[in-house]
C-alpha cells in the first residue's frame, strides 16, 4: 500500500486514469471533495500523517514500512486514448521525455515525472546538480504478448548539461524505486538532436555523465519529531566535492521557505559523512523542511521536503474509548504521571512517564465502569474521562 485517497463523491474514469500516476494537488479537479490523502512517507511505524489536512492516522497489527515501488510522480501523461502515439512529459525548461508503444499488445503509456533527486543513488555516475527523473508504466492487456516501448529523453533545457560534459552524458535506469542500485540503460546519444534513446520496459531513468563529477550525494534527509516543541533533522552523504555547506530551511506552507541554520559541509569526502540539526518551530501545524547544498563556488541545488506534525500543546488522545482491556494514550510527553481513578476517586493505576510522547496500559482485571485519566506535571493537571466495558 502505497497512498490511501478518500473521496466524498465517486470520480469519473477520465479522472482516475489521468491522477492515478500523480499525486493529488489542489489542481484535482475534485479536490474539494478529496476527504483525506496519507502517502505514508512518514517512515514510523505507529502513525502517519494526513497530507491534504492535518488528522494523524494510527496503523495497527504491526505494520511494516518497506519501499514503495509504486509508479507515483509529481507530473504525469498518458496515451490511453491513442496508444499508437508518444506519451510526451513536458517540462517548463524545455526538456522532455516520450514513451512510444513498440513490439506487444498495451493499453497505453504512462510517463512521469519526480521533482527531487532520488534517495537512493547507488550505481549513478555524474548526478551532479540534477534534481528530477522520469519513469514509465505501461498499462498492458489482460492477455497478450509483453509490451515494449522506446524512451527517448531530450535533454534540451536541463542546466546541468554543458557543451563540456555533453559528449558523456548516460542515461541510468532501474525497475522502480524500490531497487537499490541505478544501472546503464546503454541508451544511444544523439548530441546534435539532443537526445537519449533506449528500449525500455517499466523502469525509471535519470541522466548522469561519465565525464563531470558529482558535487555531494545526498543518500537521505530525514525530519523527526523528537518532543512537543522539537524537530530533528538528519542527513547523509555518500561523496562531497567542494561543498561548502547545508543551508537549512523552513516552511510552514510548503511552498515559501526560509534559512534557519547553516552546518558546514566536509569539503571534500569520499566516504559517509553523518550531519544532524535541530529546531524549534515555535507554533503548532505542520512544518516542512529542506537543504540548500552550497558549493565552495557558489553553486547550489535543493533536496527533498520533508515534514513534520505538531500537534497542538495539551492535545491528549485516548483510545479505544470506549476499552476493554489496554488504552493507548498519545501527547503525554508534557506529564510526568499518569493516574487512573475510579468514581469514588480510588487510585487504580498510577504510572510513571519519562518523556514518552505514546504509552500504553494494561486494563486486565479492572471493572466496568466510568473512570477519570489524570494527566499530571508540575504546573498542571488533565483529565480525560474513560469508559471500561469488557
């Protein structure tokens, strides 16, 4: 499972097929009726994220995060209605990249776009500032021979190309994002139409270069809410030339952000480098975070976003309630004791918390009843009202 999307109304065929590659932005043509979107980025075991709004999800009967191989991108084109005609992805810089239905029986093409460099760059040789890629899904018949297509990427526009490292530019592919490695697709080379040319099947594919180096290999960033008011930011590297450092900058809309930080970078490395930062919000909502590498020369590229919920200061969850035999309570971490209590005021439980922002407790051998949760630090007191129905 890889996205959940809920709707309030029923979506037209034209409307699943055209957003089925993509994610859903408010350019959906019903996104007033999406009710709620989690695409599990989260990479927590316990709870993921409402992205259209701000509800949490808990997942229950131990889950397990893998990662996803799911053909998702930030753009996507299709040729379901004309099959026999490319599948061409467009972009504002001019580049492009075309799908077009070879050998095989197929419905049609799917061509999409990622706007951030992939977490996973093993095997890409001469990334270099690039910071998008282009995937293929081919929506093949129920029986009949395997599809096969021609993928042809025009390079046209992309800023990382210069009439220096054009000669060497490689087109590197693997199946999904699920695998590991990045391998040469042997794509032929066209340097006076300004193209890559390979025969594919379903497989995403990035330009690299065997001539120009790459700058920093940025092999993950992560943000993690590490109390109420804290977020920590993690990163590795797995190579850095010339790098100057890591701009680190913050949204609270996604869209507009600003520096906060700035942590200085290795120079130049040839094994992993570990760097970490911390930071307080200062409000509550989602917030949103992202580097700015700066090279020794001033040039400079932009990771993926990552995010991070905070909830609101004192919003205590209880659930299930009504339980029968163990609660789990989220957004303790301000309390240090937590206290369950009959009608009559009897302690019936009394439980320590050392920081923890979830726990749990054990109702086994409790009576039915209603019962107060009292929530305890040294400036206040919360009491949550439970129900015990075994």
């Amino acid at each position: 499972m890889d996205e959940i999307r809920i709707w309030n109304t029923a979506l037209s065929a034209p409307e699943v097929r055209d957003w089925m590659n993509r994610k859903i932005t408010p350019n959906h043509p019903t996104f007033s009726n999406l009710v709620s979107y989690y695409n599990f980025d989260e990479k927590n075991v316990l709870l993921t994220y409402e992205v259209k709004g701000a509800k949490t999800g808990m997942l229950v009967n131990g889950p397990q995060y893998i990662t996803s191989g799911a053909p998702i991108g930030d753009a996507s084109v299709h040729n379901i209605a004309n099959p026999l005609v490319p599948a061409t992805l467009t972009l504002p810089t001019g580049e492009n990249f075309s799908a077009l239905q070879g050998a095989g029986t197929a419905l049609g093409l799917y061509v999409y776009l990622v706007k951030d460099p992939p977490e996973i760059q093993t095997g890409i040789l001469g990334l270099g500032s690039n910071d998008h890629y282009f995937g293929v899904k081919k929506v093949e018949m129920p029986s009949g021979t395997t599809a096969s297509y021609t993928a042809t990427y025009n390079y046209t526009g992309n800023t990382v190309v210069s009439p220096a490292t054009e000669p060497t530019l490689q087109l590197f592919k693997r199946d999904n994002n699920s695998v590991t490695t990045w391998t040469n697709s042997g794509a032929s080379l066209n340097t006076t139409a300004n193209t890559l040319i390979v025969a594919g099947q379903n497989t995403e594919y990035i330009l690299g270069s065997s001539g120009f180096g790459l700058p920093v290999t940025l092999l993950s960033f992560q943000a993690q809410k590490i109390n109420t008011t804290t977020a920590k930011l993690t990163w590795q590297t797995a190579t850095e030339v010339n790098n100057k450092g890591f701009e680190v900058q913050r949204s609270f809309d996604g869209n507009y952000f600003t520096a906060i930080q700035f942590v200085n970078g290795a120079g130049n490395a040839n094994e992993i480098k570990d760097y970490s930062s911390t930071d307080v919000p200062g409000r509550t909502g989602r917030v949103f975070y992202r580097l700015k590498q700066v090279d020794l020369d001033g040039n400079s590229k932009l990771s993926n976003i990552v995010s991070v919920l905070f909830e609101m200061s004192g919003m205590v969850k209880v659930y299930p309630n009504p339980a029968q035999r163990q609660i789990t309570i989220e957004g303790v971490e301000p309390y240090n004791r937590i206290q369950l209590v009959d009608a009559m005021g009897k302690l019936i439980k009394d439980r320590e918390n050392k920081g923890q922002y979830q726990l749990q407790i054990n109702l086994e051998g409790v009576r039915n009843g209603m019962y107060l949760l009292r929530l305890m630090n040294e400036k206040e007191v919360q009491t949550v009202k439970l129900i015990i129905a075994n």
